[in-house]
C-alpha cells in the first residue's frame, strides 16, 4: 500500500491510499475457490465449475466484498502506522471511476486526530474539601420528618370543623341524572382534604363540615376521564360526614422504627446517621470535583477537534431548546437553530475536559470492571420493579447503552486518581454551609446554560 499525505493542519489530517490490484485479484480468487466447492453448475460436476465462469457468474458481488475488506483492512493499517485515533468517523472514499479495469484502487482518508493530552503535574494541583459531620440535631430532623410521614390522626372532638389536611370519614353515593352510577359509592371511606385523591372540587366542599353533617357535593368530571360513561357529566356526590380527624405525628419510638422495617429506635438512627453521611459525603465529593474540573479548565491547553466541538454546541443548544419549550411536539428543534456564544464556550469546556481525562485514563490504564459495569446496571435495573431482569438483559445487549453507562463510572475513576494526587485540604463545615455551597453550585450552573 502506497500512502501520501495530502493534507496536515492542525488535528486534520488527509492521505492518498494506493492499493495495489494484484492483491485485489489474489483476493477474489480466494473468495471464487472458496465458493466453487460448493457451486453445482449446469454441464459440470459440483466443485468443478471454471473459474472464468465463476467469475463472470459472481465477480460483481465479490468484487463489492474484497472492496469493502480491502478499504477496511487499509485503513485500520493506516491507524496502526500512524498511532492517530480519529476524533469522529473518518471520511473514506474510493475515487476510481472503473473499479473492474484492474487498476490499483486509489482511496481518500481525511479525518481530525485526537490530540495528544499535555504533561501535567496533578501534585501542583491544590484544593479544599468541605467536609460536614453528621450532627444529632441532623438525626433528630430527619426522625421527626419520619415520624410525619408515618403520621396518624385523631378525633378532633365534637363540634370540630374540617381544614385542609385533615381526615374526615365519610358515607358517600353519587348520581348523575338522578341515577347512581357504578363505582360511585363508597361507606367509612377516610379521605384527607387536599390531598386530591377525589375528583377535583370534591375535598374542598368538605371544608368546614362537622361530624354529623350532609352535603350534596356537586362536580363536574373533566371531558378525558379515564370512564368514558362518565367523562364530561356532572354528577351530585350525597355525602354523609362521620368523622373529623385531626393529623398527629406519631410518636418517636421503638414502634415507629417497626414501620420503617427495623427492630428498635436505635438501629433507625444508625441507618439515618449513615445515609446522611453518604448525601454528606457526595456533596462534598461534588464540589472538590467541580473545583478540580475548574481549575483543569484554567490551566490545560489542548488544540481541540472543531468536528466534536461543533456537535457537541449543537447537542447544548438543542438540549436547552428542549428543556425551554417541553410541550414542543416530539421534542423537535427548529432547523435554523445555531448555538450561541455561550454554547460554544460550554462546548468547548465539555470536550477539553472529556478529551483530558479520557487520555489520563488511557494513558494510566484506568478500566472500568465488568463487576463495577454489571452493579451500575444493576442499579439502573431496579428504577423498573418487577421488570429488572429484563432490563438488565437488553442493556447488556446495547453496545451503546453500555457505553452510557459506562463512561460517568470510568470519569469518576479518573477523577479519583487525580485526587489521589492532588493536594487536598480538609475543611470542617456545618451542613447548612455545605447545602448552601451546593446550591450555589447548582444555581451557577443554570446562569451558564441559560
């Protein structure tokens, strides 16, 4: 193979492919020869078919595969001479206009390289790690947001109104036209107003009733009610209130432990003790690693691919459009739609960024595991209750599902590595300053893509 370079500026590249056809026609022959053992051919016995004939036969559609193998076998070679790993999918094209006057086959390669990462001391590297210790105020606040959740109620006591948020028990029969319908009646039926579990206008006409009072509770069900007997009607509810209740948080004890799945009082504070400090923990993970990926951003200097570069403004602009107009339908984007300054800065950040540490990895030889793979799709799996065998099955079929998967885990990897080396400083915080740091973060992180 004959190879010139016709084009080097920057990351692009551009060759002339020279293929000789001899190796071309060797290779069809192979290909005949092999075929003919199985060929049964009018006027000669199987496997005894002239090879002229063969090839007169199916040269064409050989003569397609050994072009596709012989192109394909060029150009992996040319990667493997050059060490150069193509930013996107490199351009190939077969410029002969005859491919069947045995000549050599002339071939255009034109692509944009991956850079090259630069050298970088990460031991120059300094940062502070906000760090928060799980206080038993914190423990006693999440016990108490429990203890709500896991609320009972209790009679209000005669004479007592109904408010929002309160449990009325309640006998109730509805009608349209005069005439119950099916599913429209219920008896000591515990309803909390506002929690819009009835048919919208229904909690509120409760609002100020007592036990012992009626009430036609009048509504109207919407046009696309999932019945369709009912959709669209106005119906009267005759409503018999029983029971006022008011919410009480239940008590912090060993048996609201119990409703929670664990024995005792203790072992539930263990377990909130330990995931606060996992949401600690990942804050404080968060924001190190953001202060790390900036000051990355300040001080690398790599010549990037404008090919990503441009996708990747693209991606940006498309991914706020959408998130800007949600009820777009089918989510498409205008087709005059050009990424804005900001856009491209992003983009420009992303891929330095992603280029930088992916080449830290490979150059360190940081692999992600199939056992660190198979429990992220695991965690993924459990999202779809009752289906996660299934799904972990088709990921791990979808080469490019994995991928997406695969690619947050190996950065994290990278990212600690770097840590590892870098200089970093403890910094005690109280949990209020770290959710407040975060926040900033978060609210940072919006006034850029706006």
């Amino acid at each position: 193979m004959q190879v010139v370079e016709t084009k080097s500026e920057g990351l692009a590249r551009a060759y002339a492919l020279t293929l000789p056809a001899a190796s071309m026609n060797d290779k069809i022959n192979e290909k005949l020869m092999a075929a003919r053992a199985e060929v049964q051919m009018k006027g000669f016995r199987k496997g005894k078919a002239p090879l002229p004939l063969l090839k007169k036969m199916f040269g064409k559609s050989i003569l397609g595969e050994v072009l596709q193998e012989t192109v394909d076998g060029a150009v992996r070679q040319h990667f493997e001479d050059t060490g150069d790993r193509p930013a996107l999918q490199p351009d190939v094209k077969i410029t002969n206009d005859d491919l069947e006057d045995g000549s050599d086959l002339n071939v255009e390669l034109s692509y944009e390289k991956l850079p090259d990462a630069p050298e970088f001391d990460f031991k120059t590297v300094k940062l502070d790690r906000p760090v928060a210790e799980v206080e038993d105020a914190a423990v006693d606040e999440a016990l108490g947001n429990l203890a709500e959740n896991a609320q009972d109620f209790e009679d209000k006591g005669e004479g007592a109104e109904a408010a929002e948020g309160d449990q009325v028990v309640i006998d109730f029969l509805g009608k349209i036209d005069d005439e119950a319908f099916d599913g429209g009646a219920g008896e000591d039926f515990p309803l909390v107003l506002g929690s819009g579990q009835f048919i919208q206008g229904f909690e509120d006409q409760l609002t100020g009733l007592k036990a012992g009072d009626e009430k036609n509770v009048e509504v109207a069900f919407p046009d696309d009610y999932q019945a369709e007997n009912l959709a669209g009607k106005a119906a009267v509810f005759e409503t018999t209130v029983k029971e006022v209740r008011a919410p009480k948080a239940a008590e912090i004890d060993d048996e609201l432990a119990k409703k929670y799945g664990v024995d005792d009082l203790e072992t539930l504070k263990g377990q909130i003790k330990e995931r606060l400090a996992q949401e600690y923990g990942s804050a404080s993970r968060s924001l190190v690693k953001r202060k790390l990926l900036d000051q990355l951003d300040e001080t690398v200097e790599m010549e990037l691919p404008k090919g990503l570069l441009d996708i990747e403004a693209k991606q940006i602009a498309q991914q706020l459009w959408r998130e800007e107009n949600p009820d777009a339908q089918g989510g498409e984007v205008p087709q005059d739609l050009e990424p804005t300054e900001e856009h491209v800065k992003l983009a420009d950040r992303r891929v330095k960024l992603g280029l930088f540490l992916a080449e830290i990895g490979r150059a360190n030889e940081i692999e992600v595991t199939e056992q660190e793979l198979n429990q992220a799709v695991f965690e993924r799996a459990r999202q779809f209750p009752g289906q996660e065998q299934m799904f972990f099955e088709a990921v791990r079929q979808n080469e490019q599902m994995l991928q997406q998967i695969r690619a947050p885990l190996f950065e994290e990897k990278v990212v600690d590595f770097i840590l590892e080396l870098a200089d970093v400083t403890d910094e005690t915080v109280t949990k209020d300053e770290l959710q407040a740091r975060l926040e900033a973060l978060d609210a940072e992180d919006e006034a850029t893509t706006a």
